[in-house]
C-alpha cells in the first residue's frame, strides 16, 4: 500500500490526557506522536502484515500482529515516550491496591463493571507501546458512515490508533472480558459489533483473573 497513514482517533486522544486512567503520554503532542508512528519501518512493519495475514511478523524490532478480528492489527514498538505500564501481575504485595466499580470510556457506552490497582508510589516505565489499530472501513462503519449514501469523508487515514497499551513485554495481552461482552452488545452500545468467542473470553478470563490494569 503506498503512501499508508497511521492517525490517532478521536478516542485515542485520551490517552494525551492527564486525566485519563489509562496509559498517558505527555511528552508528545499528538502531531508529533503521529509523524513519529507514520515511518518507514513501521509502516512497512504492517504492510507486510496486512498482507501476509498477520500471523506475526518482526521487522527491525517492531512487531506486528493479528487482531480480535480482520479490521485489527496490533503493532508493538519500543517505547520512545515517558508513558508507563497500563497493567500489573496481582500479588500479595499489590493486592491490597484493587479497586473495582462501574465506569464507560465515553457517554454512548454502557457501562461495565471492571477492577484495577491503584499503586501508591506510581507506575513503573514501559518498555513497548502496543497500538491497536482499526481499518478506515471499521472506524467509519462505527461512526454510522454510510457510504451508500454519499458520506464517504470519513476517517482520513488508512488505519486509526483506537489504544495505546504501554507494556513491559512485546506480546498482545488479552482483551478485557467486559471489552469482550461490550464489543458483543453492538454499535449502538458503543461496541464493534463483533460476536462474542468463547474460546477467547475464556483466554481472557483466565489471564484477567491473574493481572489487572494500572490507574
């Protein structure tokens, strides 16, 4: 694909937000964070994946792998921002810093229950960032873009960053259980629609139960 561009969405902003429970970056605007992701390795990093499928594929370091579904693709790189870790085996140690309750990443989502740490003496620095990145097709079809009808703006690059994990390993940590369940509810319930597989909600579950994310 020639001339492929890489942008962070409107969701993924939050993650330049220091509000934002999430991985945060802050010593990057997001202009300067695209023009850093839109490179040559990176960006023929995921050409290749795209086509060869996305089994999983290294190049120079950078790692590309298939996502929860065909408009999917996750990408990891060595940190190059100040972000920290987004998640933390539980311990002994920690287990005293679970929190849980209820909460939406935005007003058009039900919300879910979830539980995360909430560590007195901060979050250690990643090592990688993982992007998920959504097709333009999918980042449209979820901002009810009907192109049918003539609305065929849409999202104006090829792939759109929907989350930025920072991680202390290189490897596609599963997607939440309630993420899972929400994806399943549909668009209109802030989801992507895509079916609910056992056999990965199970995988989910099963790591999940062990770790949890950093706020």
């Amino acid at each position: 694909m020639d001339n492929m561009k890489i942008k962070v969405t409107e969701f993924a902003k939050r993650h330049f937000d220091k509000d934002f429970g999430g991985t945060k970056i802050f010593n990057f605007s997001i202009g300067d964070f695209e023009n850093k992701i839109n490179t040559v390795d990176i960006i023929g990093s995921l050409d290749l994946c795209i086509n060869k499928n996305c089994s999983i594929h290294l190049t120079d370091g950078i790692r590309t792998m298939p996502g929860y579904a065909p408009f999917c693709k996750l990408v990891a790189i060595s940190n190059f921002t100040d972000a920290r870790v987004g998640s933390l085996p539980i311990t002994l140690e920690n287990y005293q810093y679970l929190r849980s309750g209820y909460s939406a990443r935005r007003e058009s989502e039900l919300p879910v229950f979830s539980r995360w740490l909430e560590l007195p003496l901060g979050k250690p620095k990643a090592e990688f960032l993982v992007l998920v990145l959504y097709s333009k097709e999918q980042i449209d079809k979820e901002a009810g873009i009907n192109k049918d009808e003539g609305e065929i703006i849409g999202f104006d690059a090829d792939w759109g960053i929907v989350a930025i994990l920072g991680q202390s390993h290189n490897r596609e940590e599963p997607m939440k259980p309630e993420t899972m369940l929400r994806n399943a509810l549909g668009t209109k319930e802030g989801g992507s629609g895509v079916p609910l597989d056992k056999e990965k909600y199970m995988e989910s579950v099963n790591f999940w139960d062990k770790n949890a994310t950093l706020k």
